[in-house]
C-alpha cells in the first residue's frame, strides 16, 4: 500500500505525527471520510502495528474471518445492522483491551460511519468504554487517545492528503471516577475527546455546503503553495467556521459567484493557480518533449493496473464514500499480480532487461504522473496567457471574483 498511496496521491502531508507515542498503549481516533481507505493511510503513515473495528458484515465465513484477523481487524456490530449480534460486542470491546493491555495501538473511527461530506457527527461511547475499562483491568502503563483529521482535497486520483494530528489525551485521572460512577466517567471522557476531535477536523455545520467549502479550500491551497504547516490549518478551520455561519442569504449568493468562478475557469480552459498572483512555475516544452517517451513507457508498463481499478470501481460502488477505497485497494492488488507475472516472466526467459524493467516500473509511474501533471500546468498557463493577451478585462473580472470568494 505504500507505493500506491505514493502514487495516488499528488501531496500528502502529516502535521504533528511525533505527538503519536511510538510505543506503548495508543487509542487514535479518526475522522471517517473515505471507507476503508482511511485505515489504509493510518497503517501506512503511523509504522507501527494497527489494531482497529470494522463493520461485522465483512467477516462472513470462515476465511473472511482468518484473512481479516490476520489483518489486525476486530468487528463491531451496529444497532442498525445486526440488533440480534449486539451482545457480541462485549467480546469484540475485551479483545480491543486486550490490544491496550499488551501496549498495542487500536484506531477507532468513533462517529460510527463514513461519508464525503464534511460534517462532523456525535461521538459514540465506545471508545471511552474501552479505555476506561482496560484502565479498570489492570493496565498500568500510560495510556493515552490522540485524535486524528483525515482530509481529501478530492476523492479522486491525484488528490491531496492530509493528516492532522492534535494533543495526546491522557485518562489516568478517570481511573478513580470510573470505579465509582461508571456511566458519569464514560461520558465525561466522551465529551472531553469531542473538544479535542473538533479541532483536529474540517468541517461545517450544514452537510449541503460541503461542495463550496471544498472549493474554497483549494482556493486557499493554491494561495498558499507547496507547503502545509499548522497556521495554515488553522486558516482552513477558520474559513469553515466562516462558511458555517453564513446565513441562508448570504451563502445561496456567495455560492453563485462561486459558481460562476468555476464555469468560467472551465469554459477558458484556465485553472485557479493562474489568478493567485504568484508565478506559476512551469516545465519548458523542450524538456516535457525529450522526457515523452519515458511518460509513454511509464504509461504503458502500469496503466492496465489503475484502469482495472477504476472499472471495478465504476462497476462496483454505489456509495461515492467507497469509491476511492475501492479503487486504490484494486489497483494496489492487480499491480502487485502484473509486477509478478513480470518477473516471472523474467525468470522463465533468464532476461537481465525485464528484470530491470520491474524494478524501475514504480519510479516510471511516478515519472509518467509528474510529466502529466507538468503538461496540464504549462497548457492550462498557456491559455491563461493567451486570455490575458486577447482578454485582459475578462481577467481582470475573474481575479476581482476570486478576491471576493476569498474574502466573504
């Protein structure tokens, strides 16, 4: 998963990972905006061992079972699912302890389900009732919840991640409280992890606005360049407290403008980096030449991989929030199989140059996705040049548009 995730995502960004403990017992809790997809990141990013709940519908028969346990995954049962297993998850919350007590690190998506839009739901108790009781059974090492924001600038290919780690929570000092009045301890705790997960997150208060406030952000990426630090977070936290708390009137017209923004941009074949007033640095045309081979050799070495993974995504999904998670756990699985069947190939006709070719295939992918990106850049800024020298009022008129989508 790592080279896949490498490559299907154009930027990727981890803010505070060292306040994650890299030993001894972890709870993360985790926004969930993109399936099984998120899961796959944190085990990715963290490097080390993640135990963590998943829906119980996956683990039928025998073999789901073997394979997902293998896989370090524990299934909860939903009321809304499977009311007639609920008493199963008292087995599910001891091997969660379990996990804790051994010094383990388990990953809770605690708002219980996963959608795109970017809102922010309740959290349920269970992560509270785990700690507290494997606080109870005896766990005498620190135990500590960190809350963790998983944010998509797309879900799509070439999207930009990020991850946004906030202040360890430690809960030593339930320890007494929850011997004395369990049900007061759990929600206490619930509701300290709630102000902390908050801050963590992006999001605003009514889902419908989800589309515009993704807008925004990007805007604001492409404002802010190629790094990402705290006080940029904090700028993304503050424009969605904004859009928030926009009254019905003010959004619907706010949102056309926006509205009118994109159709433009689309309808000049122009991008939004192009009106930030930085230079947008580009590849000279002679170089994106000499380098076409190698893009068309990258394409052809790893493209049927990605296009099994997105057909079978096409095919299979009906729920948009499954669709990146799909499609990336697809494509890692067949490029994996493709890759084989190369060196196996390799094997069979002793050839020094297809052994070679499997092992730069990776790094021509990556090459081919940098050269796709460069050309997008320098014909998208090629027509923004050309609009400037025939159209330079319809300029004008869009970076006054944008200053006002920025500034609402």
């Amino acid at each position: 998963m790592t080279p896949a995730l490498w490559l299907f995502f154009r930027r990727s960004y981890f803010l505070d990972a060292n306040k994650i403990p890299a030993t001894g017992p972890v709870v993360i809790i985790s926004n969930h905006a993109a399936s099984f997809l998120d899961a796959m990141i944190m085990g990715v990013k963290l490097r080390r061992p993640i135990h963590y709940y998943v829906r119980s519908d996956i683990f039928k028969g025998p073999f789901a079972r073997y394979i997902f346990s293998k896989l370090h995954m524990i299934p909860i049962y939903s009321r809304d699912k499977d009311k007639t297993e609920l008493h199963r998850n008292a087995d599910s919350f001891n091997e969660g302890e379990k996990v804790l007590k051994d010094g383990g690190l388990l990953l809770i998506f605690p708002e219980g389900t996963s959608r795109v839009e970017k809102n922010i739901l309740p959290l349920k108790k269970g992560v509270s009732r785990i700690a507290l009781q494997a606080l109870k059974k005896g766990l005498d090492m620190p135990l500590v919840i960190v809350p963790v924001g998983i944010h998509y600038s797309r879900h799509a290919f070439r999207s930009n991640l990020q991850l946004v780690t906030g202040d360890p929570v430690p809960i030593d000092h339930y320890r007494e409280q929850y011997a004395e009045n369990q049900p007061k301890a759990i929600s206490q705790l619930t509701q300290e992890l709630e102000r902390h997960f908050r801050k963590v997150v992006l999001f605003v208060d009514q889902p419908q606005r989800t589309s515009f406030v993704e807008h925004c952000l990007r805007m604001n990426d492409n404002d802010r360049g190629r790094y990402f630090t705290m006080a940029d977070f904090f700028r993304q936290k503050n424009i969605c407290n904004i859009i928030s708390n926009l009254n019905d009137e003010a959004f619907k017209s706010i949102e056309q403008k926006q509205s009118n923004y994109i159709s433009a941009l689309a309808g000049y074949n122009v991008y939004d980096r192009s009106f930030t007033g930085k230079p947008v640095p580009t590849v000279p045309p002679l170089l994106l030449m000499l380098c076409f081979p190698i893009f068309g050799i990258g394409i052809m070495l790893n493209v049927w991989p990605y296009l099994v993974g997105r057909k079978t995504a096409d095919k299979k999904v009906t729920r948009i929030d499954f669709y990146t998670s799909v499609q990336v756990a697809v494509t890692a699985i067949v490029y994996f199989v493709w890759i084989l069947l190369w060196i196996i190939v390799s094997i069979i006709f002793s050839s020094p140059l297809i052994a070679l070719i499997c092992v730069m295939a990776p790094f021509l992918a990556w090459f081919a996705l940098w050269w796709a990106d460069c050309y997008r850049d320098w014909t998208y800024q090629q027509e923004f040049e050309k609009l400037q020298r025939d159209e330079p009022a319809k300029i004008l008129e869009l970076k006054t548009l944008r200053m006002e989508l920025m500034n609402f």
